[in-house]
C-alpha cells in the first residue's frame, strides 16, 4: 500500500516536471520521506535520483514539441555547481532561518510578477513562436 | 551572462534549500529572458538533467541515496512527465505562468512555516 502510494505521488511529481518545467522533487521528497521512511536528508538526496530520468524524458518530449533551447539549457546546468560553492557560502555567513526567509520573500516577489504578467498579457502568442 | 547568473541562483538555492533548480530556472528565464513560458520549462528540465546528475553523484558518494526507493518514485514519474508535458501543449502559455506563481506561493509558505 506504501508502494502504491510513493509510486502515485511519483507519477504526479512526473506531470507537475512536464507541466512546469520542474524535476519533481517537491512531490518525491515527502513520497520518500512519509511512505518509504527515509530520513529527509535521504529523501532529499535520493529525489535526486528520481529527478534524472524525469529532466531527460521531459527534455526529449518537450524537444519534439519545439520547446528546448538546448545549448543555453546545458550552459545553465553545466554552470550551476558555482551557485552550489557561492550557496555554501552564504550558508555559513547567514543563519539558516534568515535564508528561509529571504528565499520565501523573494519567491513571493517573482510569483506576483509572473501573475502580474500572466494577467495583463496581450492575446495568446502562438506555441511556436519564439520571442528572445 | 545572465545565463551564467541563472545557473548560478540555480545551483544556488537548491543547494541552500533542497529545492529542484526549476523553481529558479523557469521564472528567471521568463521574466529576464522572455522566453515563451513552453520554452523556459523545456529548457529549464535539460539544465535539470545536469543539475540532478551533479547532486546525485556529490550525494551518492555521502551514501544518501537509496537506488531502489528512488527508482520505485522515479519510474512512474517518468510515464507523468510525458503527460505532464503534453497537458502543457494544451494550455495556454499564461495559464502555466499562472500555476507556476501557484507553484511559487506554495513554497514560499512552507519555507516560512
């Protein structure tokens, strides 16, 4: 019953990676952590893992649809373990319930202009076009 | 440059706070780039590709992470992302825009809580 659970809760991590362009884990984290016991650092950790064939099926899917820019998608993932040294960084100068904080406002900030603009924009642009 | 500044928020906030870097990815492609929202979520899972084997790796060698349990998770996942993604072709770009803010209100309440 465990099992079956996790594997729902992985299934609909998988839509919410396809519909949003995410790995998932927000939904594979407790999948591990409340139906399969692990630890949260183990769960976390081990989402990573789910996360893998998750990004490359939705990158080969969405690249059919026409919506991969796959050079500046590699460069952006090739470059990110200097944001994985400047984050530790930070971590060790900041106080972690300040980072939460200052995370959350930030997030709240982007969501707002993304539906700032998501609700003023002019008539739908065609999926294929492309805007740079 | 600012593709470089992107990778590195990326790599950034999910090392700070366990969260996928598309949460970071995608907006910031949006609003900076302007890329269309099917294309900041395209190209932000192929950066994830990289991103994850990175984490994964630098995790698996600490010993954290359960092969099985992973894939008891990932595999079903990977029959949602090709839903997922072709539910996405039938929506209207602004309508993802607007489940991502969602998406984003979500996590910013858990991180405060």
């Amino acid at each position: 019953m465990e099992y079956l659970a996790a594997a729902a809760l992985g299934y609909a991590g998988g839509v919410v990676g396809g519909l949003l362009g995410v790995g998932g884990g927000i939904l594979f984290v407790p999948a591990l952590a409340i139906f399969l016991d692990l630890s949260q650092l183990e769960a976390e950790s081990t989402s990573l893992l789910a996360i893998i064939p998750v990004a490359i099926v939705g990158t080969w899917r969405q690249r059919r649809y026409g919506n991969v820019r796959l050079r500046e998608g590699v460069l952006i993932g090739i470059l990110s373990p200097l944001g994985v040294i400047a984050g530790v960084l930070v971590a060790n100068a900041v106080s972690q319930r300040t980072l939460e904080v200052a995370f959350a406002i930030l997030l709240i900030f982007v969501s707002a202009q993304l539906a700032r603009r998501a609700l003023s924009a002019p008539a739908e642009a065609p999926p294929s076009s492309t805007r740079r | 440059m600012k593709l470089g500044l992107i990778a590195t928020a990326a790599g950034a906030f999910s090392g700070l706070f366990g969260v996928g870097g598309g949460t970071v990815i995608v907006p910031l492609l949006i609003l900076w780039l302007a890329y269309g929202e099917r294309e900041a979520t395209g190209t932000s899972l192929a950066a994830i590709i990289a991103i994850a084997v990175f984490a994964t790796i630098a995790q698996g060698l600490h010993g954290n992470v359960d092969v099985a349990k992973g894939l008891l998770v990932g595999i079903p996942a990977v029959g949602g992302v090709i839903g997922g993604a072709a539910l996405q072709q039938r929506l209207p770009e602004r309508a993802v825009s607007l489940i991502f803010a969602v998406l984003l209100l979500g996590i910013a309440t858990e991180l405060i809580l």
